[in-house]
C-alpha cells in the first residue's frame, strides 16, 4: 500500500499562506456535550441538511472551499459510503495539499498554536504525511517520527520523506511512543492524530507525551472516539508473552506506511481523565463546523495542556 501512495503523490506540496482557521467549539464533560446537543436539535438537524445540499450540489457542478491548510481555493471532491453517505471527516480530500478534513482541522490548529508561539518546537507523531511536510515547510521546528520495524520498509519510507519534504537530507525518524527518547520539556506543541488507538497502553504513551512537553505545553490528538459513552472499549489487549487477545473481532486500519494497524481501542469521555491522570491539567473535546471551509459532519479532536 505504502508504495501506491509513494507513486500517486508525486505533486509538489504548495506553501501555505495564512488564511485564518474557523473557530471552534469546546466541549469540557460528555454531559455538557450531550446537553449542547439536545438544546440545539433543530440546529444540528439544519446542519444535515445544509451537508445533504452541498454534496448534491457537489455531485453536478464543482463546489469550492477555502483550505485553510494550504491557504487557498479547492473543489470539493466526495467519496461515498455505501447508501450515498459522505464520510465528511475521512474522504473529503483537498486535491491540493492532500489532506482531508480531519488533517485540515487540525493542521490549521497547530499553525495557529505555533505562530502565537514564535519558536516553538512540535513533535509529530508521524513523518511520511503530508500534514507532517506541510508543517516541516511552514516552521522549521518541527519533529516527526514513525513506529517501523521491517528494515526495507525504513529505507522506502525514508525515501518518501524526503520526496514529501523537498528536502535530501531529511531522515527518518523512529520512536515509540511509550518510550519516547526525547529529554523532559523539550517540545512546546505535541501532535499525534489516529495513533493511540493502536497502542496498547496508551495510559504509559500520554504520560510519556506529558513528560517530554514543557510547562504550558499543548497536546492535540485525534482517535476513535465514541462521544455519546463514557467508557473507552478495549477490543484487543497485549498479554505478558507477547501474544494478543481480542475481545472484539479484530479491527485494522490504513496507515501510510503499513498495510493495516491493529485497532485496540475506542476512547470515550474517560479518554480525559486519563490525560488529567497522566499530567494534563486540562483536558477538552474541540470541535468545529465550517462549510466554508469543507468542515462538515463531526469533525472532532483533543486537546490538553499541561500546568
């Protein structure tokens, strides 16, 4: 799968330019979420509907948004579920900068975390993306890394990296995140988007996350999350010899540089008290909708930020 990505994605990536990110909206408990939700029924059934149009409008003639990404126009450009629904947070690809609308979200977060922080150093936990590369050429302090063990692989993906990046001297980065090499307090925004569901214990990987950022440090994540439970559904476990249980039938999902990653978790609301356990002294759903910007549907992530 990798090398498909490697042969389809031989564009240039533009520069970005800054066009703003549409603001959004924090959720601090699943109670005050779920309390929102009923108070503004009427408005979220509206916004359905409002999708429903678009993507029909889609369908027949081009229909444009502003990448706040990449900082300028792009045409809208759907990928159907079966039974003609949109997957507005996976499949809606800007054909610019190549991210969808979950990396979009969340990649003009993070500039606007680092341009209010001259400086600033980020860690992503991911290298051979896009959304990695797009940051990489935007501000030069940024990290990235990936979890690969196969040794042809690293050398395909160090290639990749810096075919992504422009830049020949790049090399790929390993780290896993529960045993992160990095010294305490050394980066001030941390990212990892769609990767502690495939960590075992990720408890131990958000406490690693917490240590190596400085005092005010921000966290941003995005994984599987069920917002209307309380409780995160373990569907595999890592047993004391190294085998795997699971306690669900078994869940993979597409990687960029793997063929399919086990699935272990869906987090719930618990997912904050484990950042607040793990050293996060704050802890928030975040969520944003902005059909002008191709935002639609639930387009959600988390954010913490250390004492």
């Amino acid at each position: 799968m990798f090398f498909d990505v490697f042969r389809k994605n031989r564009s240039p990536l533009p520069a970005p330019a800054d066009v703003g990110v549409p603001a959004v909206e924090v959720h601090a408990s699943q109670a005050a979420y779920l309390e929102m939700r009923e108070a503004r029924r009427e408005e979220l059934h509206a916004r359905h509907a409002v999708e429903q149009s678009i993507a029909n409008l889609a369908r027949c003639a081009p229909f444009q948004y502003l990448c706040h990404a990449h900082g300028g126009p792009a045409t809208l450009r759907l990928a159907e579920q079966e039974g003609g629904e949109v997957n507005w947070r996976e499949s809606v690809v800007c054909p610019t900068c190549h991210l969808n609308a979950r990396m979009r979200f969340c990649t003009g977060l993070l500039a606007r975390w680092m341009q209010a922080q001259p400086g600033a150093r980020l860690y992503l936990t991911e290298q051979a993306t896009h959304g990695y590369a797009l940051l990489k050429r935007r501000f030069g302090t940024v990290h990235g890394s990936e979890y690969i063990h196969d040794e042809a692989r690293k050398t395909a993906v160090g290639q990749y990296i810096r075919h992504l990046t422009g830049d020949s001297t790049e090399s790929l980065n390993i780290e896993d995140v529960t045993r992160l090499s990095f010294a305490d307090a050394s980066f001030e925004v941390l990212a990892s988007f769609e990767v502690l569901e495939h960590v075992p214990d990720y408890r131990l990987a958000l406490r690693e996350m917490a240590r190596v950022l400085g005092k005010g440090g921000r966290l941003l994540l995005t994984a599987p999350f069920l917002e209307c439970s309380r409780d995160t559904v373990t569907r595999a476990r890592l047993d004391p010899d190294g085998s795997i249980t699971h306690l669900l039938p078994p869940e993979y999902h597409g990687d960029p540089v793997s063929d399919g990653v086990l699935c272990f978790h869906h987090f719930g609301w618990d997912l904050l008290d484990a950042l607040r356990e793990a050293g996060f002294a704050s802890a928030e759903v975040i969520e944003v909708w902005a059909p002008a910007f191709g935002l639609m549907g639930i387009q959600q992530a988390i954010a913490a930020r250390k004492a």
